[in-house]
C-alpha cells in the first residue's frame, strides 16, 4: 500500500473518534514508530509503498485508539525529561508536571553530588532514573509495591544506562516491611515520591483514555483520606532522611495547604509549595529539622 493511502485510510477510520489535529498527531508519531519516519518526511515520501506487515501495525494501532487507548501504550514508549522510556498498561505514563519535580530536586541538590535519594512509587522509574542520569555521582533508589511496573523501571534503567537499586515496598505498611528489605536504619539525604493522589470525586474532570486504560493502583487515593500516602511517605522520611535532608512531592492541586500544614507538624521547615506550568499547587517540599 502507498504511504498516501495509508494516510487516508488511518484520518478516514479514526475521524469519528478524534479532532483532526490529534489524528495527524498520531500519524506522525506511528510513523516515526513503525517506519522511522518524521513528520517532515511524510508528505516527501507519500508514494513510498508500505509493507503489509506494517500496516498491519497502522491497523492494530487504530483499533486500539478507538478504544481510547494511549498513543503511548500502543507505541510502547513515551519521553521524559528528554530521555525515552518504555511504558505499558502497568505503568503511569509520565506527565510533564513530573519533569518539574524533577528539575526542581536537580536544581535544589546541584551542590551536593554524592547524595542519596530514594524514589517512593517509581512506576517507570522516570524520576529516579532521571535524576540518575543527571546526577551520576549520585547513588539512587527506586521503590515500588508492583512487580509489574518495576519489572518495567528495571529495562528503563538498562535503556538509560544508568545503575538505579529497585526495591519491592509497600509504602504503607513501611514499618512492618523495612528490615525485610534492608531499609530499617538506611537514611537518604533526599525522598522524592509522586504517590496515587486522585480522588473519586475527581474522576468526573478525567479523560477516557485515563480512566480506562491507566493503572488505578498508580492514580487513586479514597475520598476520606486522600493524604493517605503522604502520611506514610513524611513519617518514614522523618525517620529515614538524613538531618537537613530533603523531601520532595508532586501533589494534588487542591491540597497544597492541607500538604504544607502536614510537613510543618511531621517535622520539616522551610517548606516551600509550588505551582507548575499551568499555575496548578502541584509540588511541596520541606527540610528535616535536625
Ligand atoms: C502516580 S504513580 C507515579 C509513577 C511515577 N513515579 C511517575 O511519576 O510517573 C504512583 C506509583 O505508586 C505505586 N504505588 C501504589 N501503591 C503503592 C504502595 N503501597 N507502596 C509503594 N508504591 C505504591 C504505583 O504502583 C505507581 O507506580
């Protein structure tokens, strides 16, 4: 089949479903992926004959986006922080209000180069592998309670080059599991995490692709006790963080008081909330009091 008509076929099939920008967004981002192609090249090569193999990947990709399925799950790998990471239906896909924690905790910690830093709920790993390849002197930990997605965080470290310790923890049963796994008496100089923070209520503001396709053990949090991991995540890092050592959250936009009020009584000062892209309460950090 001609490139040309492959194009037809994909902006007919999926007209129904999507805006015609977003179509053409997923063109260019399959063809880039199955036929390494950019999007500048497209229109260059619109006689170039595709093999049925590969529009056959085209017409596997186009069912699942009529299931609102993410691009990124079906391409399979998505960016972050200008690195590529693998991704898959047990994995958050990494937003780009995380890449600001991240260049916050870079930019905070620049003097200090061989620090530790623990990475709570890693998913794919991008924060802690980012801050791996950003900081190579540092020695980085990454946590997560699902096998799944750390078997995931596992490649993208490989992927990335960079040597990250990948540990299995249920944050919220952590003084139970902690000398299991070693992390009784360890402490860190820095704890980063971006835990499940959406509550029920704030489904109804959420997309299709989201709701269906997005792991809830990385999203959801109950209604009556939508802190439940913040809790858990301050105490174990105001046992476990050094003196003057730093904690670092990505949070819900409509908790950022009820967030700085918990450092200040967990034990932490000079905390400090900030606003993402978008103007959004979306990151709290705070000091360990020595
Ligand atoms: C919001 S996602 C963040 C993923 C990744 N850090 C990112 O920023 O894209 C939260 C992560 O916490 C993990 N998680 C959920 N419950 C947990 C628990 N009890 N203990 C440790 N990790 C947990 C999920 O598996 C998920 O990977």
């Amino acid at each position: 089949m001609l490139l040309k008509t492959l194009r037809e076929h994909f902006y007919t099939s999926l007209k129904e479903d999507y805006p015609e920008t977003e179509i053409q967004s997923f063109f260019n981002l399959l063809s880039e992926c199955f036929l390494k192609m950019k999007g500048y090249e497209i229109p260059l090569n619109l006689y170039a004959s595709i093999s049925g193999k590969k529009t056959e990947k085209f017409d596997n990709a186009i069912k699942r986006l009529k299931k609102q399925e993410p691009i990124q799950y079906i391409m399979g790998v998505t960016e972050f922080y200008g690195l590529s990471f693998k991704v898959n239906e047990n994995t958050l896909i990494p937003r780009p209000e995380t890449e600001e924690l991240v260049q916050w905790v870079t930019e905070a910690t620049s003097s200090t180069d061989t620090i530790s830093i623990l990475d709570i709920g890693t998913g794919t790993g991008c924060i802690a592998i980012s801050l791996a390849k950003h900081k190579p002197d540092a020695t980085v930990y990454a946590m997560d309670v699902s096998k799944k997605a750390l078997a995931v965080a596992k490649i993208n470290a490989k992927l990335n080059e960079v040597n990250t310790e990948f540990i299995e923890f249920d944050i919220l049963d952590w003084e139970h599991n902690a000398p299991e796994v070693g992390l009784e008496n360890k402490t860190f100089d820095v704890i980063v995490s971006n835990p499940p923070y959406v509550r029920a209520l704030e489904k109804a503001d959420m997309s299709a692709n989201v709701l269906k396709h997005e792991p809830a053990l990385a999203l959801y949090v109950e209604d009556d006790d939508p802190l439940v991991f913040y809790k858990a995540i301050t105490d174990f890092a105001a046992k476990n963080l050094k003196a003057n050592g730093r904690l670092f959250f990505e949070i819900n936009q409509y908790l950022g008081e009820e967030m700085v009020q918990l450092l200040e009584k967990s034990g932490f000062g000079a905390v400090e909330l900030k606003k993402d892209m978008f103007g959004n309460d979306r990151m709290v950090s705070g000091i360990k009091k020595p």
